[in-house]
C-alpha cells in the first residue's frame, strides 16, 4: 500500500472538471468515478488511489498526508491555510471571490457586517482595505444573510452569477480570481518525488493549452 499515491478529490462541482481534465491527462478513471457513493477509488492496473472529500477537507487530509495530492480551489487553500506545497494552477473550476449585497442598502448600524464562509480571506480583505467590519462566520447559503438583514454585505465565490442575480444581490468588488489547484503534501514529495512529477508532468500540457501552469 505505501507505494500508492493517494489523490485526495473535491467532492461538488470542482470533481466534474477535475476528472475531465485527468482524463485529458491520460488517467484512466473507470466510467463510474462520477457515479459511485464509494470514498475510496483506485484504479486497476495503477498505482493510483482516489479519496472523495469534501472540498474543504481536502487541505487537511493533504496537510496530514493521508493523501500525498490533492486538488484544491485557492479559496480553500488560502482559507484554510495548511502547509502544503501548491505545485500547479489547473485553470479548472474558475470564479471568483467578491464583495456583495443589495443594490441601494442603507446600513443597519455604526458597524457593517459581512457574512462570509471565508472568514480568513474577508478579514484579510478589509483589514487591507483599512475598513473595521464585523465578520459573521456561516456555513452555506450565505446570500441569505443580507435578505434577512444579518449582514450589510458578504464575501463569497460568485461563479456564473445565477445565485446572486435569483435573490436580487449585486456584486461591489471582486477581490481575486480563483482556480482549482494542485497541492502536495511535503513529505509525500520528498519520497514519492519521482511518482508525484509524473503527475505534474502529464498535467502541465493540458493546463498549458488553457494558459496556467506553475505558480
Ligand atoms: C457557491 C457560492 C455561491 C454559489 C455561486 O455555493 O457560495 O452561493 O455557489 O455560484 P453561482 O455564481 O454559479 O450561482 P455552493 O453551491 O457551494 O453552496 P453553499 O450555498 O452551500 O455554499
């Protein structure tokens, strides 16, 4: 079992384009990879194993080397702040992080809040920004927040725009672009180093053609 590499895979709408793309790089993965409930993968004839996380797990189970890589959004690796290597952008699964609320909002109180998901990233943004803002930590379905009056703004991924134009919120700022990337435990990559750049090199190509590659 130590020779498998273990690949640590984001459960949602980062999978699909993930697949596709190792696919594209030549990884045989079963027809039912997009189907099955099973949480631990590997592929025939290989030496590959696949974990299905949630993809905010992804960091840590590649921080603590369960699994050697991982493919991660930057928005959960600068959350989430694991020490892990970030080997390769892969251009997958763009969007963006942005400021957001309702058109014409007129602030509650002294102090704006922002509900978030991100509480790392947000605090970072406006501490930058010199603005003093209280910051409310949800899990999910974070457009609700200004609806309902628990929050002035938000910071969320905005990706096609469909949740924020369906409940009526405007985006104000976008704070960066975001990408799916490829992340690698430290240790893995110190004794599986020949196995693991293999996997970056059959990537590269297929990232290169979109335009993305090593940070
Ligand atoms: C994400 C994000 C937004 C939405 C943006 O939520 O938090 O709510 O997607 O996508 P869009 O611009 O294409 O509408 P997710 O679907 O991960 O669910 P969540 O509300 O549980 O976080």
């Amino acid at each position: 079992m130590t020779d498998y590499i273990t690949i640590a895979m984001p459960k949602g709408r980062i999978f699909y384009d993930a697949c596709h793309l190792l696919r594209e790089a030549g990884f045989d993965l079963p027809n039912e990879f997009e189907t099955t409930r099973k949480l631990i993968l590997t592929i025939e004839n290989s030496n590959f194993r696949f974990i299905l996380a949630k993809p905010v797990d992804v960091a840590t189970y590649v921080e603590y080397g369960v699994a050697d890589i991982g493919i991660a959004g930057k928005d959960v690796i600068l959350e989430s702040n694991r020490n892990v290597y970030e080997m390769l952008d892969l251009g997958i699964s763009a969007c963006r992080m942005a400021v957001a609320g309702l058109p014409n909002r007129k602030q509650q109180s002294s102090v704006t809040k922002v509900a978030t998901k991100y509480p790392t990233i947000a605090t970072e943004y406006f501490k930058k920004q010199g603005k003093q803002v209280d910051i409310i930590s949800l899990n999910g379905s974070i457009e609700l927040a200004p609806l309902i009056g628990l929050s002035d703004y938000i910071v969320d991924i905005v990706s096609t725009g469909q949740t924020l134009r369906e409940n009526g919120l405007v985006e104000l700022t976008k704070i960066m672009e975001i990408t799916s990337r490829l992340i690698v435990n430290p240790v893995s990559y110190r004794l599986k180093k020949k196995n693991i750049d293999y996997i970056i090199e059959k990537l590269k190509p297929i990232v290169e053609v979109t335009g993305v590659g090593m940070d």
